[in-house]
C-alpha cells in the first residue's frame, strides 16, 4: 500500500499533531465547534420532548384502560357539542356559582359538631293509607343544641322490597355525620319514609299520603326550611320511580330529584313527555341520574336523560361501573349528598 500507515485512532492522533492551520483555518474550526455546541444543545432538547411525549402517551393509555365515569351536564345555555365520551355528548360542567339561597348558620354555644346526628323513629296514622305511616329521620349534629337553627330537608326513598331502614344500612347516617364534621356538606336533615305495600302508582297512595301528610307532618314537628328551595327527593331502584314520579307530579315541592338506579314505572313512562311539556321550564326540578354499565335498567334511565335532554330540562347524568346492587349505591353514596346538598 506504498508505505501508508492505516488510518488507526493513533495514527489520526499522531497526523493531527503535525497539521499547521492557517489563520483562516483556525477560523473555521472555531466556527465549526460552535455549530457543534449548538447540535448537542438542540439534540438534548430532542430527546427532552420526546421522553415528555412518551410519558404522556403512557398516562393516555392507563386512561383509556381505565375510562372514567361518563358525566352529562346540560343548562338551557350549555350548547352540546362538546367532547364525545362513549357516543354521550358531553358538556363541561360550569364552574359552581355562589349561591344566592343562603341558610342562616347559628354559632354553636358547644363544640356540638364533633358529635354525631341523631335518628330517630317516627310514625302517625295515615288517611290516605289507612294504617300507620312509618318513617326514620336523620337530624344533623347541633339540632339539639341550636334551637334557632332551622335545617333543609331531603326525603330518600328505599328499593322494592326493603323499608325505611335501607339508606341507614348503606350508611348514610355515618357519611353525613363525618362530613359535616369535616366541613364538607352543610347541615340538614334526612327523611327516610317506609313504603309498607308495593302497588303501581295508580292503585297506590304512598304519594299523596307522602306528598300531603309526611312533608306537612315533618314541617310541623321539625325545625326545616318548609320552601321549595331547601327541599329535595331521591331514590334508588323504586324509589327513583317514585321520585322521578312525585318530582315531576309534585313539582312545586321540590328543587332537585336523585334518581339513582332508576327504572320508570311503566305508567309513567307514557307521562314524561306531557309532564315536561306542561311544567313551566322555570319551575322544572333539576336532576341527577346515575346508574351501572352493569344494570339491566340502564336504558330505561338513558332514555329519561335523553328526553330532560330533548326538553332542555338542567340535569347531571354518571355512568359508572357497577350493578343493580347495595354495593353499587353505597360506593356512590358520597356523591348523592354532596349533590343534594351543592346549593345549600
């Protein structure tokens, strides 16, 4: 090879000891070490990126592994065409306004909200039943130590099947008296009425002896805030039936309507159509709606959300995992008191 040294790293060493650069040389080597600086500065920045992109398309993942809840929220000024979850159409919730509906807070004279509510029995001779209407009532801490106070009011509505003591076997007694305690709902106070025979609403008179006996009954022997404002109902299985039914029927009683696992009564179902048509829309209770991916009376509440929808009726629609189950709604249970409560 005439003599040529190989072009080994020492032999590179040992030629670029003998080179002599020019002043203009040395010129473009300086230029060239700073277009060097610059790559390695841009390359780090490359990779930097490209790492944050990685990690996101991670989080992306586990999300769509582990979708969330499908929440529905339309106000009569919310266009929907937001985001599309699961075929839903979607709007985001507005941010919570002050409310203009304020409860008077007394000063405890004792530290009375570290101690828990207090539930009671109740029961008085129905007309409209024709036997005993039996109830539970939850009052909150400091009823008794605040005698000023005066407290709105939720009537919770139990499953076919079961009583008035339901929603206290989910737990509902122990979630209100740690969350007043920590802050997080305002007080008030829990009617829980007992359905003693399961009859379809038009051979029924569970709602007229609710409607005109319990509620005047309670306003009486109770300290509540007797207005429409500071009154809700809800229930789970039948009884988000029922409430749906006196909700709408009744609706110059009631703010809000919880219907939790709803299946309508088959008669009713014939009736939301007129009875959203007839109410003024001002005067249309707001709803929350939630039910399990899992339940077999999933369309039935679909289809109620999509007609409040088609009537612009305000209402919050979840879709989660989960059955027609206690489990279910003693998971969720958290959720339905801070919702009836959100405006208090």
């Amino acid at each position: 090879m005439g003599g040529l040294e190989p072009p080994t790293s020492a032999s590179q060493t040992r030629r670029a000891g003998r080179l002599r650069y020019t002043p203009a040389d040395k010129s473009i080597i300086r230029n060239m070490d700073k277009r060097q600086e610059i790559i390695k500065v841009l390359s780090t920045t490359a990779l930097l990126i490209m790492s944050l992109l990685a990690l996101f398309g991670l989080a992306a993942c586990q999300a769509h592994q582990n979708p969330p809840p499908i929440l529905f929220y339309q106000s009569t000024s919310t266009p929907l065409t937001d985001n599309l979850v699961e075929g839903q159409s979607t709007a985001a919730v507005p941010a919570p306004q002050e409310s203009t509906r304020v409860v008077p807070i007394a000063t405890p004279t004792v530290n009375c909200y570290q101690q828990d509510g207090d539930v009671q029995s109740g029961s008085f001779f129905s007309e409209q039943l024709g036997d005993d209407f039996h109830f539970r009532i939850y009052l909150p801490p400091c009823y008794h130590a605040m005698t000023d106070q005066h407290y709105p009011v939720v009537y919770l509505l139990h499953g076919l099947s079961f009583n008035e003591d339901q929603w206290l076997r989910l737990g509902v007694a122990e979630h209100m008296d740690r969350m007043i305690t920590d802050g997080a709902l305002p007080p008030f106070m829990i009617v829980l009425p007992g359905e003693a025979r399961f009859d379809p609403p038009p051979t029924s008179a569970f709602a007229d002896a609710l409607v005109q006996e319990l509620i005047p009954w309670v306003d009486q022997h109770f300290r509540t805030l007797p207005e429409k404002p500071f009154r809700s109902i809800g229930g789970l299985s039948r009884g988000a039936a029922w409430s749906v039914h006196i909700g709408l029927w009744h609706y110059p009683l009631f703010d809000s309507v919880g219907a939790h696992s709803l299946p309508l009564f088959e008669v009713d179902s014939l009736r939301i159509t007129a009875w959203l048509t007839q109410i003024p829309i001002d005067d249309v209770p707001t709803f929350l709606i939630d039910i399990g991916r899992q339940d077999p009376e999933r369309w039935t509440a679909q289809n109620f959300a999509d007609q409040l929808n088609d009537h612009k009726v305000p209402h919050t629609w979840y879709l989660f995992n989960g059955g027609h189950s206690e489990d279910y709604w003693s998971t969720h249970l958290e959720l339905y008191l801070r919702w009836y409560a959100r405006n208090w």
